[in-house]
C-alpha cells in the first residue's frame, strides 16, 4: 500500500485513487483530484517538510562525494561540471518529488489522522 501510494505520487497522480492528476501546469497543485475529490493540502504547509526531505536526500550525494570521498577540483569547468551535475536532476524531478511529498503528506493524514479536521470542528 505505501508503495503504491509514493508511486502514485513521483508519477503525479493523486494518491489515494492513481487517475487525477496532482498539477494543473507546471508546479500549480490542484486544490482537489479531479476523480476521487480528495483535497490534496487541506493545510497548505503540511508539504514542506516532505519537500525539504525529498531536496536534501539527493544533496547528500554531493556532500558524501565533497567530504568523504575527497572530490576536490582545480579546475573552474570540473567545478561546473560538478555543479551542473547535482543540480539538473534535482530541477529536473522537481515536479515528481513535489508529487512525492504529495503522498507523504497523504500518508501521513492516514496513519496520524487528519489534524485539520479536527481543528474545523473545534477539538484540540
């Protein structure tokens, strides 16, 4: 199940049904899936943990690569070139980790309830 959820998420999907899709262009999330109805940030800072998450773990390669391997460079184009290298994928899979969070998000509503609910009918 969580599986299919985070997959459902990195491929832009709505998490809980799979059919709508998560943005409308670009980086604009919908407000609700277009087949289920699920409202995808009933709290619109919940995602950010998730996002900032799904940024550093892929940074982390380049620390380990800096720190504990040793790369260093003299080179002004080896430096770009390494640069270049850890921040085109991170721009390019921009949309599918937000989608990722997305489901990390939902995941969470499902394992430690929905806080908001319970704070729009006044219980604390």
């Amino acid at each position: 199940m969580i599986k299919n959820i985070l997959l459902r998420g990195w491929r832009r999907r709505c998490p809980r049904c799979g059919e709508g899709e998560l943005f409308r262009r670009r980086l604009e999330i919908n407000e609700r899936c277009s087949s289920c109805d699920l409202q995808f940030q009933p709290d619109q800072g919940d995602t950010l943990m998730f996002m900032m998450l799904t940024d550093r773990l892929p940074i982390l390669i380049g620390v380990i690569a800096v720190y504990f391997l040793g790369f260093r460079s003299n080179n002004l184009w080896i430096t770009i070139s390494f640069l270049l290298a850890m921040s085109a994928p991170l721009i390019a899979t921009l949309r599918n980790r937000q989608g990722l969070a997305l489901a990390m998000v939902y995941l969470s509503r499902i394992y430690f309830g929905d806080l908001s609910e319970a704070r729009h009918h006044g219980a604390t």
